[in-house]
C-alpha cells in the first residue's frame, strides 16, 4: 500500500509538471502597423466606423485593410497616418463574432499630418438586390453625420445629402471627402453614384 500511495504521488506530480508547460501561455507577439488617415464604414454585424490598417508587408503598396478591431491605448486622430508598434496576443477561445486577437499600443513610431486636401472616400449609400442601407444621419439644420459618429462640413451640398436620405433608389453613393477644419470632421467634396 506504501508503494501505491508513493505511486500516486509521483503520478500527481508529474501531471501537475506537464500541465504548466509553455504550450499553456497565450502568444504574443509585436508587429508594426500604418493606420491610415481616415476611416471607412464596418458593414454587416460590425457597423461602425473603422480604421484602415497596413501591414508590414504591404507598406510599399496602396492596399489597405479594414480593421475590425481596436488598439488598446492608441487615440486615433483623423488627418493623420500612423505607424505604430503594438503588441498583438491571441485570445483563447474568444466568444463568436468577437477578435480572436488583442491589440495594444507599445508605441507611435510616427504620426504624419495629411494635406488638407487629401481626397478620400467613405461609402454614405450601400445597394443591395432589392434595398440599400443609407450610413448618413441628421437634417440641413442640425448638420449631417455619418452613422452618428464623424460630422460632415457640406456648404452648398447639403441638399445633395438630404436627397440621399430621400430617394429610395437602388444605388451605391460614395462620398469624396476632404479633411475639414476641425478636428474629427469631414468636408463633403462631391458625391458619386455607381
């Protein structure tokens, strides 16, 4: 009996040994990202707006990725392209339609202003088949949003923007946009349809 109890012991032991291996910590590693200098709409079940993200291997290129996600620590500036140095862990078992990954800022390598008349799109109208989804708020007097989140700065164009929320045609407007004068607000330069 001695022997058994010494036996289960050593048994235990070695198990408890094997459970603590390094095949149980979550892995992290850093990666340098660009974010760039505006956002775009998040469709579907992330509706929002969202960073524009490169990665290391695509910095010479002009392809950018939508970033569902979020840099823990970073306060992203409209206006400006980043590079950033972050910290990126997998999550263990993560909840459905939640990131698998964790992002957290180590540092801002650099932060670069745009000129002010920088051209960039964001979509205000999405088609579909038999409907389209409109991401533009408000009225010519309370001003305009997109999805109530980034003002609109749009002049004489602001009647183009009510007829947008008007007409239920079946199109995709896109708005050519420019950075305005204050922060996190936009300046509406044309509309354009497709």
């Amino acid at each position: 009996m001695k022997h058994f109890t010494l036996y289960l012991l050593v048994l235990f032991s070695l198990l408890s040994l094997s459970s603590c291996s390094s095949d149980d910590h979550t892995p992290t590693k850093e990666v340098i990202l660009k974010v760039n200098h505006y956002e775009v709409i998040g469709f579907g079940p992330f509706l929002g707006l969202y960073n524009l993200i490169q990665e290391e291997d695509k910095f010479t290129t002009n392809e950018w990725d939508i970033f569902y996600n979020n840099i823990s620590g970073f306060n992203y500036e409209f206006g400006y392209i980043y590079e950033v140095k972050v910290l990126v862990t997998k999550i263990d078992n993560p909840p459905a339609d939640s990131p698998a990954y964790k992002y957290e800022l180590k540092n801002i390598i650099s932060k670069q202003k745009v000129e002010q008349n920088t051209e960039f799109e964001i979509t205000l109208k999405k088609a579909y088949s038999d409907t389209s989804d409109i991401y533009l708020t408000g009225t010519i007097d309370q001003g305009f949003k997109i999805i109530d989140q980034l003002d609109i700065e749009c002049k004489e164009k602001c009647e183009q923007l009510k007829e947008i929320q008007n007409i239920k045609d079946i199109e995709n407007v896109i708005g050519i946009f420019t950075h305005g004068n204050n922060p996190n607000t936009i300046e509406l330069v044309r509309l354009e349809k497709n």
